[in-house]
C-alpha cells in the first residue's frame, strides 16, 4: 500500500503578532520560528504529494508579513522535500535554504 500525504497549513496558528493577515486570528499561537521548523521536520519525514497554505488575508495585513511567512512556509516544504529525495540528512539547527 502507497501512502501519500497533503499537508495543508491554517496559517491562523501562529500568533497574530507574527501573522496578522489572517480572518480568524489566535492569541498564543505559534511562532513563526517553530512553524517553520515544524514544516520542515514534517515535510522531511512524511512522503508529501501536495502544499496547500490558506486563511491568509493581505487585507488585514499592511506589513505583508503574514504572506511573507506563507511564501517561506511553502519554500521550506518544497526544500524539505527536495533534500529528502537528494538522500540529505535532516538537521533541526540547519536552515534548509542555506547554501553551505
């Protein structure tokens, strides 16, 4: 049996002060540090066939920060992905876009 995963990310789990632009936002979510990790970690180790990042609102966001942090979010996914299937080892202290 093939098993293949979708991941699909509410970005209304981080913190409103790091993702305002968000239609239903949480106080006491997550960082954008931790999500990002958490993105990696899971992209790494699930066999992902498919990023899907929503509840992202540009309009109740004038910083843009909030689609910043989902931009990021699908980068690190697609490098995750991308390091899994090149036979990379995964390190939780190494930024995946980091070249060296």
């Amino acid at each position: 049996m093939v098993v293949m995963v979708s991941f699909y990310l509410l970005i209304l789990i981080v913190d409103p002060g790091m993702a305002p632009g968000t239609g239903t936002p949480e106080p006491g979510g997550m960082t954008s540090r931790e999500l990002l990790e958490a993105v990696r970690r899971i992209c790494f180790e699930l066999p992902i066939v498919g990023v899907d990042v929503v509840e992202v609102a540009p309009a109740y966001d004038n910083s843009d920060i909030t689609a910043i942090l989902a931009n990021r979010v699908v980068l690190e996914a697609l490098s995750a992905i991308a390091l899994k299937k090149s036979g990379g080892k995964y390190s939780p202290t190494r930024n995946l876009l980091d070249r060296n």
